[in-house]
C-alpha cells in the first residue's frame, strides 16, 4: 500500500480581500451616526448630573432609539462611557504633543507639557472632570477607539514617551518599571494641581494659592529635582 506524497511546498491561492457592498457601506454610515447621537446625548447627560445619570435605557430613550440599538452599539455601560471619553483623550494628547513639539530638547518639554496639561482642564472643566474626577465602571482597553498604547492617541502613552526621551538623554533611568512610575507621578502632580484649580478657584480662602504660573513652574522643578535624584541613569551612582 503506497503512502500519499504531500507536496513539501504547495502553492497558496492568493485571495483578493472583498470590498463591502454599497448596501454594507450604507449601513455602517448608519451605525456610526447613530453611535455619534448617542454619545451627544451621553455627554450632555454627563453635564447634567454626572456618571449618575447614565443608563442604556434612559440614553435610548434621549437619543430616539431602541434599548436594542443602543446594546448592539456598545454592549453595556461601561463601553459606552469609555467611547464617550475618546475625543477628549484625544484633544488631551494633541496639545500635550504640540506643545512639547515646540519646546527645546530636555526639561523644557516637561513644562510645556505641564502648562498644556493644565490649560486643558481649565479650559474644559467638565470634560476633565469626567474622564478624571469621577469613578466609573471601566471596560476593557478593546472597547475604547483611543488607540491604547499609542502615543498619537493615548496622553498616558504620549507622557511615557516623554520620559522614554528623558532617558535616552541620560537624564533618568530607562528602566521600563521606572519610566512607569515616572510617568505615573509626574501624572499625578499635575493631576492634583489642576484639580485644585478646578475645585477651589481663585476665590477660596481657606488655602491662598498665588500665581498659578509660577505654582505650576515650581511644582514641576521640585518634581524633575525629585525624580532625577531617585531614579539616577545607570552607572549615575558610580561615575
């Protein structure tokens, strides 16, 4: 009984992809409109009253659609809230990136960062303070349409970049698990100074704040004096 002899490298039919059929093509202009009228309607909401507010159901009803189509879009609420943030992220690392862009090289473009940072939750309170401020439920990184983990799209990826940067210059250490933290706690300095301005204003009188410029400048020099000294460039220590 002869064996079959397969052939040791067999041609593959090359397949052309299939373009989508003018009626497929309509209905995904129609899906993406209906998605953009519900997360409208969302952030209205979200304005409104907060995280609170949200329902699929209550959402349907606003946005004139069926529970049906509203599910079929995001799936649960954690998805729609998480597509709800992704222009603001993005805005978000768009004049972060313009700004260190058109600073010179090294400690510069961590200022210019800083004071782009903040101006954009000045200048959108309720944008910042709903992807920032508020606790949500959190769908995974899939759901969102931010690209996560990239720096044109991802403000947490685009800092990380920044630092990645620093430690090419020698600046700081490169180890992953530094440039994390690095990343991590420059956020939340400047996380924390922009809350304070958002929450307690100019008017507050129980803690004075002065120059908010100058405040912000100093803030970030004890954070690059700080972070320098803990997080030295390998062979810093010995040399």
């Amino acid at each position: 009984m002869s064996c079959l002899t397969l052939p040791t490298n067999p041609q593959r039919v090359k397949t052309s992809p299939v373009s989508p059929s003018p009626k497929e093509l309509r209905k995904q202009r129609e899906a993406e409109q209906r998605r953009k009228a519900i997360i409208k309607v969302v952030r209205k909401l979200i304005r409104k009253g907060g995280l609170g507010e949200i329902s699929l159901r209550k959402v349907a009803e606003l946005a004139g659609f069926s529970t049906t189509v509203v599910y079929a879009l995001f799936q649960d609420k954690a998805t729609l809230i998480t597509q709800a943030m992704d222009d603001d992220l993005i805005e978000l690392t768009r004049v972060m990136r313009e700004a260190v862009e058109a600073a010179p090289p090294g400690w510069p473009q961590l200022h210019a960062m800083a004071r782009a940072y903040v101006a954009f939750g000045r200048q959108h309170p309720d944008e910042y303070a709903f992807v920032f401020m508020q606790p949500r439920p959190h769908a995974p990184t899939s759901a969102a349409r931010v690209r996560h983990g990239d720096p044109a799209q991802d403000p947490y990826a685009f800092a990380r970049q920044l630092w990645q940067g620093f430690a090419d210059r020698g600046l700081v250490s490169g180890e992953p698990a530094d440039l994390d933290l690095m990343t991590q706690l420059s956020w939340e300095a400047l996380h924390g100074h922009t809350s304070r301005c958002l929450v307690m204003g100019p008017d507050d009188q129980w803690v004075p704040m002065g120059d908010t410029d100058v405040h912000l400048q100093t803030l970030v020099e004890v954070m690059i004096t700080g972070l320098q000294a803990r997080f030295q460039p390998a062979g810093a220590a010995s040399a």
